[in-house]
C-alpha cells in the first residue's frame, strides 16, 4: 500500500522562509503533488514533481527525491494568508491513484 | 472557483437513513474521485470513475456506493448512516486518468452532519 508521513504542525514568522518535508512509501509512483487547504475550504493543487529536483511557482517551490522517497514544499516571503493545511499527495499505480499525506497545518504568526 | 460542483453544501440527517451526494465535473474532465474528511483529518480516498468506469477504490465501507453517469456527473450513495460518517465529502476531477501529471480540481465539498 501507500503511505505518507509529514508533521502534523508548523508555526512561522511573516516574512519568514518554511518547510514542509514528506516522505512516502508507494510502488508505481508517478510523482508527489501539494495541496492547499484552508479551513472551511476544498484543496486546490499547488505543485506537481515527477523528476527530482526543484520546481518553482511564485513564492512556493516544491522539490522531489525519487531515490530518498522525499519531497518538500518550500514556502517564502510567508504572509499571513499562507496560515492553512498542506498535503503532500502521491500518485501511483496504472489508474493515477492518489493518496494524500494526513496534512500539515501551518501557522503563519505576525 | 475549480468548475466543480456540488449539491448539497449541507446536510443533516439521522442515523440509519441514506443519502445521495452529487458532483458535477468540470467540463471536459472524464474521472471523479470522491474523498471523505473528518474533523481535523486527512483526506481518505474513497472511490474514483473514468468515463463511467469504476477505476479504484480505497478505504470505501461497503455501505458506502458510487457511480458515474453518461454525462459524467457522479452520485455518492452513504446508507445505515452512522455517527461516525459525519464528515466533510469532496469531490475532485481531472483530465486524465493515467500516465503524467494529475491535477485534481476539488469541490467546495458537502458537510453531512449525522444526528
């Protein structure tokens, strides 16, 4: 089966740099995506890794380690509004199945 | 706004009854998945369809049944409802169903609330 192991809290300082590690157990994997979730809210897709190395969008970057089964979800310049829930989710198997991580709130404190 | 839709935003019910979710894909994507959130919990995969077709299933209780339409709009069965399916439900599509990169696109989600 699969399974995903990332914290379940982090606290950071505006203006600060965070990150978010995940570590996963899977065959058939295809790649690592990241998932934002604010309270109340759906998840809305924020990154996607299926080579190693480091992908950037704006002020996120997510990097991926097939060999180490390691991800991370790298966040700058934090602002208050980035305060929420972030899922590594792992897509493997013939039919893309995708199993996300238990999710890792983040506090973002002024 | 994701271009998926849910029907409805809530519901209260009571235990033993039965339910039915509703989710609309955005146009064009041919697979839904359907998750089940409890409070301060991940999201359990629950079921996904590919153009009509069953394609994989995880932690789905067997009181818990799904299907894809001809129009691609999909139907989340939960029956003998129990205290403990109260949850948040989503409903996420995609494109593809195999292969590169997967983006899901999720629902604003259906909190069910099991009296």
């Amino acid at each position: 089966g699969q399974s995903l192991e990332q914290p379940s809290e982090v606290t950071a300082v505006e203006g600060a740099i965070v990150q978010i590690n995940c570590t996963y157990q899977t065959s058939g994997f295809y790649g690592l995506s990241w998932y934002q979730q604010h309270d109340g809210g759906a998840p809305t897709f924020l990154s996607y890794n299926a080579l190693d190395g480091l992908e950037e969008t704006g002020r996120f970057s997510s990097f991926l380690s097939r060999s180490d089964s390691y991800g991370y979800l790298l966040l700058q310049e934090l602002q208050m509004k980035d305060s929420a829930s972030y899922f590594c989710a792992v897509n493997s198997g013939g039919y893309q199945k995708v199993t996300f991580g238990i999710g890792t709130k983040l506090q973002v404190i002024p | 706004d994701s271009g998926v839709t849910q029907t409805p935003k809530h519901l209260i019910t009571a235990t033993g009854q039965r339910v039915t979710l509703r989710c609309s894909p955005r146009s064009g994507d041919l697979s839904v998945y359907w998750y089940q959130q409890s409070l301060d919990q991940g999201l359990q995969f629950l079921i996904q369809y590919y153009n009509g077709e069953e394609r994989a299933k995880g932690n789905i209780l067997e009181r818990f049944s799904a299907q894809q339409f001809p129009d691609l709009h999909s139907e989340l069965n939960l029956s003998s409802l129990e205290l403990g399916d109260s949850a948040l439900y989503f409903c996420a599509s995609s494109a593809r169903t195999s292969g590169m990169e997967e983006t899901q696109y999720f629902g604003p989600g259906t909190r069910l609330l099991v009296l």
